[in-house]
C-alpha cells in the first residue's frame, strides 16, 4: 500500500498508533491470485487478518476460508459464511472445538498425528481429513516447520489410520514457510506430496485434495518472486506430479499475500535519547501491540514522515512497554535528525499485526484500525471541529 496525502493528514491530526486498511489492495489480491494458480480454491486463512469487511468482502467474491480456532470458525458463521467453505486446518484442536465445528457443517480437518486423528473421529465421524506434511522453509522470513506437519511416510501412515477409523483421507497439505522468498519451493513440497498421493493409491485410498498452503510473499524490502511466477511453478509441478489423479481439488491458503499490502501502520516518536554508543529511538507502537513479528527480524519499510530523504544513521528502534523483549529493530536505518513526535509510517502490514496485539500487556491500548472510508470520516469530522 502507497503512502498518500490521506493517510499522511491523519498521521499528523488523529491518535497514533493506528492501522489504516484499503480494501481494494484484498480485492485485486484475490483476483490476481486467482488467474496465477489453475482451477484454484481460495480458502483464506483469517489468522492474518480478521477484520470483518475483509472477510466479508472476500465471502462475497466466493472465497472459502481456513480457520485456526472455534473463535475464527464463530466469526465465520456469524456472518453467513457457509460452513461447507471452510477448513479447520489447525493441527491442534479440543475435542468440543472438532465436535461444534462438524455439527455445525464443517467437514474438512488437519491432522499430522495419530491422536489427531482419534479426537476427529470420536467427534466428527466421517469427516474428511488431509495430512500435513513438513516442508523445508529456510527461505522464508517465518518458517512453519517443526511445529505443524510430520515426514511423507508419517502422513502417509496417518492417512491409512484414518480410512481405518472409518474417516475419509482426502489430501495432503504442506507449508513451504510465510514469506517465503524462493519459488522453487512449490515444487519441491507438490513432488513429496505426490509421494502420498501415488503409495495410498497403490493400497487402494485415492486421495482427492492438494492443499498448497500459504506462504506468497509481501513486498517490503527484499526482492521477491511474483504470484504469477509463483504460480506458473505450481501449474507445472501438478501437471508433472499429479496431472495423473482424477478430479484433484487445489487449494491455496493465502494469509500475507492475500492482505499484507492492503495495511499501513502510523505511530509516533515518544523518546529519543543515547545509550553507550547507541542511539535508541521509541514509538508508541511496539512488539506487544502490532509488530510482533519483528522479534524475528522480519523487516518491514520504515518510511520517517517529511524526513525520507534526510541523512540517514544506524539506531535502535523500540517500543513505548516496559519489557526489553519490546525492540523493534537493533539495528536500522533512520533519519539522524528524527526527533519527538515525528510520525514513522510501517508500510504493507495489513497482515499479521493487529492480529497479535495485545489489549492488555501494560495496559497499553492496540491500535486503532480504520478502512480507507472510516479514516476520510474522521479526518472530516477533526476537520469540521476544528476550523
């Protein structure tokens, strides 16, 4: 998302922190993808961003959705979503969460375990199951291995655990790491995958889903791959590996790609002073409170308002909590006059950010989210207030 002369007169006029969405960037997003990947399923995943008129615009374009827990699957339902489109894709799920999905017409789940596969069956007997597979994610900014996913031949024994839990083993699933940067890597996860798909159907299961996952990169300061390059790979790779099974469903789970560059944060220096050598430079936006994802070194484009073109230092930026974890950047490049109230601007983070803020931690409030529309009223009503 652009920086504009909206975005830029209510930095300068309302609160900071705020995150400003332009849903048009989601609508084009979606379109685009759409094209790259042939006869796509778009389920996407709403732990990225959740705000309702996202999902509601996306609902109306006939996107399906990947859920993460019964809170985002609650979300869904309530505003009309069928249940039929969406996937419970957490490996990691209660008992009661499988049970109020599958009475509630979700019939897709994620399992990469034996014991997943035990709860689903006791709760959602008939259920259609597809098994994650681990997927080597070292070129990617944040990586999904070890945690979700197991070997080929674990998934492919867990998929045979389930037909004989009277579930249906439907596909597998892999996550080639979020933003990732390497397009090659589809490949390489659609090859093992197929793996899965050519054993079971030499002992008779004939599974009937290729789950791409997500993954697509954002752009911030890194070159990356484009989702048409991304998906050509992906188009050739299914027709090499699995242009031989009959009626195969993909799908795709964008989260990042799908909102990333729909978002721009702005917030606000609240301190500048020195340590040692270092220059430390504090915002009333933190790791706790909207850049979570920074604690990984993820770099977002940190634009300095009216200062873009000063000379620039290496500083340490941080948050406004009383935790030493709240360090945004050890090291980065700002302005070497930037001073006390000046509005520093994080660019593309419509993804991935206010999800992970806390209304809690230090009692700090999470920023403000506003759509394009919601931001031109309040500027309007600042405006008529205080002419």
């Amino acid at each position: 998302m652009k920086l504009n002369e909206l975005i830029r007169k209510a930095a300068n006029i309302l609160d900071t922190p705020f995150l400003v969405l332009d849903l048009s960037y989601v609508d084009k997003n979606y379109d685009r993808l759409k094209k790259s990947i042939s006869n796509v399923e778009i389920y996407y995943a709403v732990k990225a961003n959740s705000h309702n008129e996202i999902l509601e615009l996306l609902n109306n374009k006939g996107s399906s959705f990947d859920a993460a827990s019964i809170g985002e699957i609650k979300k869904l339902l309530s505003i009309g979503v069928d249940p039929k489109k969406i996937s419970f894709g957490n490996t990691i799920k209660k008992e009661k969460d499988i049970k109020f999905a599958w009475e509630n017409g979700i019939e897709l789940f994620a399992v990469d375990s034996e014991m997943e596969v035990e709860k689903i069956s006791k709760n959602a007997p008939g259920a259609k199951v597809y098994g994650r597979i681990e997927t080597s994610s070292n070129d990617a900014d944040w990586p999904l291995s070890n945690k979700f996913g197991t070997d080929v031949d674990h998934v492919i024994s867990i998929l045979e655990y389930a037909y004989r839990k009277e579930l249906i083993p439907y596909g597998v699933s892999f996550h080639v790491g979020s933003q990732s940067y390497n397009k090659h890597k589809w490949k390489e996860a659609i090859l093992n995958a197929s793996e899965v798909f050519e054993k079971l159907a030499e002992k008779g299961i004939y599974l009937k889903l290729l789950n791409l996952g997500g993954g697509m990169p954002v752009q911030h300061v890194k070159p990356i791959p484009e989702v048409e390059e991304i998906g050509e790979v992906i188009n050739e790779s299914i027709k090499e590996y699995l242009g031989w099974v009959d009626g195969l469903r993909v799908f795709t789970e964008p989260g990042r790609s799908m909102v990333g560059n729909a978002g721009i944060m702005a917030s606000r220096v609240l301190l500048r002073s020195r340590k040692g050598t270092k220059s430390w430079v504090y915002l009333d936006v933190g790791v706790f409170h909207g850049l979570m994802e920074t604690i990984e070194n993820f770099r977002y484009e940190v634009v300095v308002d009216k200062k873009e073109n000063h000379e620039k230092m290496i500083m340490t930026l941080a948050g406004p909590s009383c935790d030493s974890v709240d360090t945004i950047y050890d090291e980065v490049e700002l302005p070497v006059d930037i001073d006390y109230g000046d509005i520093v601007y994080f660019i593309n983070t419509g993804a991935y950010t206010i999800e992970y803020a806390s209304p809690h931690f230090n009692g700090i409030t999470p920023p403000v989210v506003y759509t394009i529309k919601e931001l031109e009223i309040e500027v309007e009503k600042y405006l008529s207030k205080n002419i």
